[in-house]
C-alpha cells in the first residue's frame, strides 16, 4: 500500500500538488483495487491526475475519451477488416488446412485491433486506465462498462474471454454534464475535485509557471476568484488561469491593466458572450487586481483542500 505522503510528493515532483484528501482517496484506490470516480467542473486537473499518477507509478496511461454515440466496438476491439480481405484473396484456391482451419486463422489475434478497453486488459503490468468525461457517453454505454468494472473481463465470441492478469488502475472523470447511475457510483470510490482556493491557486501557479512575479500571479489569483462568482456561460477553471499567466508572461506582462486584460482574454474566455460579459465588468475587476498587489495570501503548510492542480484539462 503506497502512503499518503509518498504518492503526494510523487505528484509534487511533477508539479501536481494534492492534498491529504486527495491523495487518500488515490491510495485507497490502489489497495481496495476499486475505480476512482472524480467529479467536478472542467479545468480543475481531472484528466491531467490520471497522467500524474501513470508517470507516478511508472507505467502506462491508456485512455479512453468518452462521446455521445460511443459504443462497445469502439471501447473493445474490432476486427482488421482489410487485412482479413487480403487474408483471404491471398489464400483464395489454396488447399492447405480445412475451411474451419483457415476461418480461425483470419479471426486470430494477428487481426485483431485493440481497443483501450481490451488494451487496458492485457498489459503485462498494470496500467492506469483513464475513462475521460463518462458523462458525455450514453446510459447503455455505461451499463456495459458495469460489467467490465465488475470482472475485467471481455469476451471475444472468436477468442473466448480474456482476463485481465493485471486489473487496471481504473480513474473515471466526469464534468456533471448529466448524473451517472447509481449502480456505476457504487461500483467506485468517490473524490470531489472543486475550484481551488486563492491560496491553492496560488500556489499552483509557481508550481507550474516557475518565474512568475509575486505581484503578476497576486492579480491573477485574485481576478479568477471574482470571475468564478459572475455568471458567464464557462466560468474559467485552473486551467485557463494558467494558460493566462503563460500568455502575459510571454508578452512580458509584470502586471494587470485594462489593456492587457483586453488584449489576452482570449486565454481566459472562449465564447462571444463571456467576452461581452467581461467588456461590462472591467470597470469591477480594475480595483479587484489593483487592491491584490501586496496582500498575497498566507500559503498553507501541509492540506491544500481539494488536490485540483494541473496545466490542461
């Protein structure tokens, strides 16, 4: 069983800071062998702690992105359907072996395309299995994976079964698009993955961006904290707060102003009406950043509340 503080300096050194909550719920999930499931808005790490925790660990990171329309076939495996016509074209007249013999041959491993379901099964070492955005998939899609969670196991009508010999370490995310079913949530462990403090934002923001002003990342803290409480359509996660402060390091921004807040919401807002709604609250945020200079908030020493920290979604 990996300790809590172990798997949180692992993250750390990879710049994802976690807290005792966080990192207890990844352990936990490591020794029962059960799915984390993590909810939350998007932008706040999700995805990314399923690539930490790979590179953690020291192993594969297999992922599966979720869709509307998404289907077994398209999670599982299928069949190389040109290779078997070749297959076939190739040893069209030939006598060699009976028609189950060469029927067996063109449904053999050699033709099958593994999908991240069936991948994630049969690995020589357990890998970590990402299933990204479940939310975005349909109920019958998650009524199959039910059964995969439960045995990890697949059959293959030409195969048989396979069986994991490594049971996946198994991270779901979900952006609360629609409510998952009960039955998937009892099959899981569960962690919560919110928008960060001030103080965790902050500090996330010289774990990731080393060399960042004092002064800069006291205004861009500040400036989300406000922008999380309007009403725009995507409020920004911690994502786009780093995105941001990249783009005004790279513009060799020291500081906020009006004009510069202008000139990179891009990085912040990805939609026509957040960019008007921000046009008409410029006039509230200029004190916000202004009155941030020199009040940086007191950084705490051990818990970092949720273990939401990373660069991209």
């Amino acid at each position: 069983m990996t300790d809590v503080s172990v798997l949180r300096a692992a993250f750390q050194e990879r710049g994802y800071v976690t807290s005792d909550e966080f990192a207890t719920a990844l352990e936990l999930m490591l020794a029962l062998e059960k799915p984390l499931l993590i909810e939350g808005p998007a932008g706040v790490g999700k995805t990314e702690s399923a690539k930490v925790l790979a590179g953690a660990l020291g192993t594969r990171l297999i992922r599966l992105q979720c869709y509307e329309g998404l289907d077994a076939s398209s999670a599982l495996y299928e069949w190389n359907y040109p290779r078997q016509m070749l297959r076939i074209r190739l040893t069209e007249g030939s006598r060699e072996g009976s028609v189950a013999e060469r029927e067996a041959q063109i449904f053999s491993e050699d033709f099958l395309l593994k999908r991240p379901l069936l991948e994630a099964i049969t690995q020589d070492a357990s890998p970590v299995l990402l299933i990204d955005e479940i939310d975005r998939a349909d109920e019958a899609f998650e009524a199959f994976l039910l059964e995969l969670l439960s045995d990890f196991q697949i059959s293959i009508p030409e195969l048989g079964t396979v069986r994991a010999t490594h049971r996946p370490r198994v991270i779901l995310t979900s952006n609360r698009s629609r409510e998952l079913s009960d039955a998937l949530r009892r099959r899981c462990l569960y962690l919560w993955q919110g928008y960060p403090s001030p103080e965790q934002e902050l500090l996330i923001l010289h774990a990731r961006l080393p060399g960042i002003s004092a002064r800069l990342s006291e205004q861009i803290v500040a400036v989300m904290a406000t922008l999380r409480a309007l009403p725009f359509h995507k409020v920004p996660g911690v994502a786009e707060a780093l995105d941001w402060g990249l783009a005004l390091m790279s513009l060799h921004a020291g500081h906020l102003d009006a004009r510069t807040v202008q000139l990179t919401r891009g990085c912040i807002f990805k939609a026509r009406e957040d960019w008007t709604l921000l046009e008409g609250r410029m006039a509230l945020l200029e004190p916000i950043w202004n009155e941030a200079i020199g009040k940086r908030p007191a950084l705490p020493e051990s818990d970092f509340g949720y273990g939401n920290v990373s660069v991209r979604r």
